[in-house]
C-alpha cells in the first residue's frame, strides 16, 4: 500500500516518486493499492484508515526503524481496526540495515537529500558500501541518521533480490534550493535484470 500525501508538507509517508512505486509492486510480484490523503498527520493516518478497512488484510507491515511519531501512529490505526502491526527492523542498528541491504543486493538511489553533510552530488546517487560508510561518518560528525529516518534523505529502489524486472529510469530532473533537493523521474519502464534467451549471442 502506498499513501501519497500533499507534495507540499509531508508527514508520515514518503512523497517523491511515489507514482512509480506500481513499477516495484510489478517486479515483487505483489498486488498494489494507492492511496491519496489529504495535508496533516491526520489526514493521511485517515486515509490509511478508510484503505484498510477495505481490505482483507490481518495486518500491516511498515519499515520504521527508530521513528516513533511514525510506528505510534500506525499502531493506533492498526488498534483501532483489530489488525496487527509489524515493525520488524525495529531499533535495528542504522549502520547495520545499511550495510545489510547493500550485502543483500538491493539497488537504491537516493531520491531526496536535506541533511548537513549531503549535498546535490547525492542526488542519484547508488546506495553502496561507500555510500554507507559516508552516511556513517555524517552521524559521528553531524549527527544524522544513517539510516534517514530522521528525513535526512529518501531513497528509491530499482532493483532488489526478489524483483524479477529492474525498474529502468529513463529520464529524471534534478531539482536543488538551499540545503536540500529532490531527483524528480520523468520516466521509467520495467526492464529484463539479464537478456532473455532469444537475445542472448
């Protein structure tokens, strides 16, 4: 399930690029349910609200790792609705989820920076082991989160383990004001991870 909050303040969910989130869903092979809520905390906890109470679903399954004012709230939603609410990386270790993902193979970009220490060269950048061990050193120097979860930065996924397509970008705009931006994609296709047989030499 995806909320796409109002694009201009954000609360709980992530915004950008969140319209080629059905490109992911396609290459997990997972059913897809889009969901748009209103501006406010509220709104989009209502708008996760009204979505679930349509599906036959026992629980919901979010990716909080240390954020609080995140996981609460879906708690409460979950609570209300008689639904159960996982949160399986929990007080994982930021620096650890990092570097499991890069071991695990998934291909991450980041999509949106706003943090001290990163800059518009992060825009479009790989999330790999160097990557990860930059994001390490900003938290002793500055304070971040490795992981973002304080909203330091945002990250799409392209390609992961169980994708059985890549997510292709085609054309993407870079956009930068002050200290912080945002990689916009303007366009992108599901492509083969390696040549089919009937094109391979």
């Amino acid at each position: 399930m995806t909320i796409r909050p109002s694009p201009e303040h954000p609360y709980l969910f992530h915004r950008p690029n969140v319209q080629w989130v059905e490109l992911q869903a396609r290459c997990a092979g997972v059913k897809h349910v889009v969901v748009d809520a209103g501006e406010g905390d509220e709104a989009e906890l209502d708008a996760l609200r009204k979505a679930l109470r349509g599906l036959p679903v026992e629980g919901v399954t979010s990716g909080a790792l240390a954020s609080e004012y995140q996981r609460t709230r879906i708690d409460r939603v979950c609570h209300e609705l008689g639904l159960k609410s996982f949160a399986p990386l929990w007080h994982h270790d930021p620096a650890s989820h990092l570097r499991d993902l890069v071991h695990a193979g998934v291909d991450a970009l980041f999509v949106h920076v706003s943090a001290d220490g990163m800059d518009k060269d992060w825009l479009g950048r790989r999330l790999d082991g160097e990557a990860a061990d930059e994001l390490v050193r900003l938290h002793r120097r500055k304070g971040i989160n490795p992981a973002g979860e304080g909203g330091e930065y945002e990250t799409f996924v392209v390609d992961a383990p169980q994708f059985s397509h890549r997510v292709q970008i085609e054309e993407s705009e870079g956009h930068w004001r002050r200290d912080s931006g945002t990689l916009t994609i303007r366009s992108a296709r599901l492509a083969f991870k390696t040549a089919p047989p009937f094109l391979q030499p």
